[in-house]
C-alpha cells in the first residue's frame, strides 16, 4: 500500500544540481520550474516561455498574475526587463498576464493528454473507484463540475486505498477535461503512475500558483507561493 506521505516528500526534496534564476522583479530566487521564463522575439515583444525552451537571453519572474498585471500597468515590468535583457528595444504586451496564464493551462492540458496516450491514467468511475480502493492510484482528479456525491464516492476509494484525503480538484469543466485527454465525459481521472502524477501535479500547481494562489491544491503538495504585488520592489 502506497505511503502518501512518503510520496510528497520525495517530490519536496530539493536537488541541489538544480541552479537557481532570480526574479526580476522581486529579487527572490528559485528553480526553473518554480519560476516562470519571459523571452525576448527578434521583433523585440516579450512573451511567456513557461517551458524555458526559447533560444537566448531569458528573463525570469515569481509573480502571481495580478502582481505581473500590476507592475506591467505601471512600467516596473518593462524597467526590470530593460536590465535582464541589457537593452531598451524591447515591446511588453498589455495581456502578458493574461498570455502567461493561457501558456500555463496549455501546459498543464498538453501534459494529462500526453499521460493519457502513454497509458499512465485512466477515467471512469467504476474504473477509477477500483483502482483507488487497491492502491493503484497516485493522484486523482475530479472535473470543476464533478457532483459533490461523485467526488466524495472517489475520495473515499482513495483514502481505503492509502492515498491521500481527497482528490484534486481541476480548474476547468468536463467539457475541457475530455477534450484534453481525447475521450468522452472525463469527469473523474486517476493517475496510475508515480513519475506522471508528479508531472501532471507540478503543471497544475504551476498554473494555479500564477492565476488562483490563494487556493490550495487539494489532494496534493501545496502549490509554490508566487510573490505578491506588495513583494515587487519599490527602488531597483
């Protein structure tokens, strides 16, 4: 039977070959994937690179969506990355807020549709009740509009089980949860993989943290805390 406990502090542990980036505008320090990557386009516009692939310079923030909306609305976004990126030639979009946190859904929906080929989850009521009450499940999740009942039904699985006290709530309905995974009326998912359900938890513990940090990630590690619009520096 599996040790929920032993399960969220192998994924708390931190690796110490991880360097660290440093927020530009509050100065705080954290891995790649606590942090969120801006990238500068040959044009010059600035645009999220939640997955640090975009070829030169980088500039990194540890802002929720309403401190970023804050300091690009009154030039503190666009001075600290005039300095990260050592040049004045540069466009910052009024929605970069607003495109980071679409990046970051797209992220996390890529991911469960890629375990889902892969064979690391399955959905279904019945199928996910049985799986949870014999320990085979590593993170569940329910769709926004899962009824209280069905919710409860899964979580009760999960818990005789050995996982933890109740599933994870997803940020979107059914609607989107089915169309991301490719199958039809996904209300309840479980992830049968330890590896995946790490991945499928840290993309939604990301995007969470930038749009909805003052919700806890229920039936999971609590999402890293992003800094707030009173954590941005005053005096660069």
């Amino acid at each position: 039977m599996r040790n929920p406990r032993n399960d969220h502090l192998a994924l708390a542990e931190p690796d110490p070959h991880v360097a660290e980036r440093t927020c530009i505008l509050t100065r705080r320090k954290g891995s790649k994937d606590e942090l969120i990557r801006l990238a500068r386009a040959p044009d010059g516009e600035v645009a999220p690179d939640v997955r640090a692939r975009a070829p030169g310079r980088g500039a990194w923030i540890g802002v929720a969506r309403s401190a970023l909306d804050e300091a690009n609305a009154k030039g503190k976004l666009k001075a600290a990355l005039q300095r990260a990126f050592k040049t004045s030639e540069l466009q910052v979009p009024s929605d970069l807020g607003e495109r980071t946190e679409h990046a970051l859904r797209k992220t996390a929906l890529d991911r469960l549709g890629m375990e889902a080929r892969a064979g690391n989850l399955i959905n279904g009521a019945d199928k996910v009740e049985a799986a949870a009450r014999a320990g085979k499940v590593h993170l569940l999740l329910h769709a926004l509009d899962a009824s209280v009942d069905g919710r409860r039904r899964m979580d009760q699985g999960w818990r005789v089980g050995g996982g933890d006290a109740q599933g994870m709530i997803f940020p979107e309905s059914r609607t989107i949860l089915s169309m991301a995974l490719g199958r039809e009326n996904v209300v309840h998912v479980a992830l049968t993989d330890p590896a995946a359900a790490s991945r499928v938890r840290h993309a939604l513990a990301r995007w969470r943290a930038f749009t909805d940090p003052g919700e806890g990630l229920e039936g999971g590690a609590p999402a890293p805390r992003p800094g707030s619009a009173d954590d941005i520096l005053t005096k660069e």
